[in-house]
C-alpha cells in the first residue's frame, strides 16, 4: 500500500514538472504567430495546439499538415501557403523582406 501511493504521488509530482517545463518553454521560447499576415489569435491558438509556436516550426512544417489543423479546427476557408514563406522571412530575422512579402499580400495570399 505504501508502495502504490509513493508511486501515485511520484508520477503527479512528474506530470507537475513537464506542465510547469511546457509552460516555461512555450512563454519563454514562442514568437508571436500574428506578426504573420492572415495568422489571428484563433489560429495561433490552432497552431499552438499542434505544437507550432515559432515562426521556425512554422517555417518547417508541411502546407498539408497546418491546412488538416486548420480543417480538425473548423477553420477550413483558412489558407496556410502564405504563411509559411512569411515564417521563412521572419525565422532568419529579414524583417526588411517580410515586410515587403507582407505588402503583397491580402489575408496571407498574394493579391
């Protein structure tokens, strides 16, 4: 009996930490996703939720796997294309080139 509960207050005690780790990491190391055009506080909430929370995770994922959150999320009339090129830009820091892209664009797509 002594046995079980030290190994229930164990594994609490383990799942304390990687929440508490998670929160650190996700405040500390996050970009802020609405920098990129056509990207609001519902999506970024979408993309934070599939483990997307710099513009370098952004810039590596795959167009068909933001656009099936996107899609799970109800968002379906959302269109990611723009916005991995926009996190490419904003991933090196060309913040003179982002914003240039960003002046061609409309809603994250190309006007």
């Amino acid at each position: 009996m002594v046995i079980v509960g030290w190994w229930a207050s164990s594994k609490k005690q383990d799942q304390v930490e990687v929440q508490h780790e998670a929160r650190s990491h996700s405040k500390k190391d996050a970009d802020d996703l609405v920098k990129i055009e056509g990207v609001g506080p519902k999506v970024v909430k979408v993309l934070n939720a599939g483990g997307i929370t710099t513009f370098d995770e952004l810039a590596h994922a795959k167009i068909m796997d933001v656009q099936k959150m996107l899609d799970d999320a109800g968002l379906q009339m959302m269109n990611p294309e723009g916005w991995i090129d926009q996190a490419k830009l904003a991933a090196k820091g060309d913040w003179k080139a982002f914003e240039k892209m960003q002046s061609e664009l409309k809603g994250g797509r190309k006007k």
